[in-house]
C-alpha cells in the first residue's frame, strides 16, 4: 500500500503544494482498477507505472495513518495490492505510481531545493524509491528511503535539491514527471 501526501516546500517562507489529489479523495474514473495496464490513469492525477509480468489491483482505499499520526484527517490512500508475482523479475522490472506535474506548476519549485513528504506503508520492509523527472527525461533525481516495518504507516521526508537549469525544462502547460517507483 502506497500513500503519498507529498508537501512540497521552498525556502523558510514559501510554500506550494504542487501535488494534486495527494490525498485521494478525487476518484472521476472510479476507486478501483482490477490489473491496470503500464501508464494507466487510475484515482485523479495518478496513474500506475509498471514494467514487468506481474499484476495489482489499485483502489481508493481507507486504511490511512491516523490524526494523532499525520497531525490531520486523511480520507483516503492509494492501494497497490499485488494479486501476481512475477516469478523471473529482469533488471529493468518496477511498478509504483506517477504525477505529472504541469510546467506552470512546477515554475513554484523550479531551481529550488524542496521537500516531498508522504506517508507510506508496504507489506515488506526494505528500500523504497521516489523519482523526479524533467520533461526531456534527461534530468533526474532518485532517492532512496526505507520501510522500517512492515505494514506501519511511516512518514517519510525527502530533501531534493535545486534542478539544474540544464535540460529540457517545461515552463508552461507542458508537463513533467514526479514518480514514486515500488522497486
């Protein structure tokens, strides 16, 4: 199970939240998805990444970290229930979920450091990944995190530094990449 309340923060005053739907409570195409496909939309503004023989089940679901947890009420979090395991998983295999996050958007944190935070719990403990990347897909950032326990809600911060101006950057209604990779 994946949720993500991505807060994004620049510098001591500002802050935007370029995350839309962080909290899942927007389902226009419906709170379940029984094996959706690589790059299927699934709850608004996410959709499902995989490379790979193996299946899931994606839903709206109300298993969410508690007020005394988060310090607020979250309504829902994204599922991600494998229902089959690839059973020979090659170098490039991963699944997780991905936003697109609009030029104009991403103008807020453009050459800034931020901070994405979610909350997440996995049936398994072990190193987890979230990915940014630019519209070019020739600039990235990957960072590693770890479930410390399995099927505990864990916050999680990630610091990410400033994107370089280098690269193919879109600065208006194009869009970019934030991901988080299950790996």
């Amino acid at each position: 199970m994946l949720q993500t309340l991505p807060s994004v923060v620049s510098g001591s005053v500002f802050r935007k939240n370029v995350i839309r739907n962080g909290d899942m409570q927007v389902a226009q195409e419906g709170t379940s998805f029984v094996s959706p496909v690589g790059g299927a939309y699934t709850l608004d503004q996410w959709s499902y990444m995989k490379v790979g023989s193996f299946t899931h089940t994606v839903t709206q679901d109300s298993d969410v970290p508690t007020v005394a947890q988060a310090g607020r009420y979250i309504p829902f979090s994204y599922r991600l229930n494998l229902t089959a395991a690839d059973t020979s998983i090659a170098a490039g295999d991963f699944a997780g979920v991905q936003q697109p996050i609009e030029g104009y958007d991403f103008q807020l944190i453009a050459q800034r450091g931020f901070t994405a935070s979610l909350w997440v719990k996995a049936t398994l403990a072990g190193m987890y990944s979230i990915v940014f990347r630019n519209a070019g897909f020739d600039r990235s950032y990957v960072q590693n995190f770890t479930i410390n326990a399995p099927n505990t809600w864990e916050d999680k911060i990630i610091v990410v530094p400033a994107s370089p101006s280098a690269g193919t950057w879109n600065y208006g209604n194009g869009m970019h990449t934030n991901a988080e990779h299950i790996t």
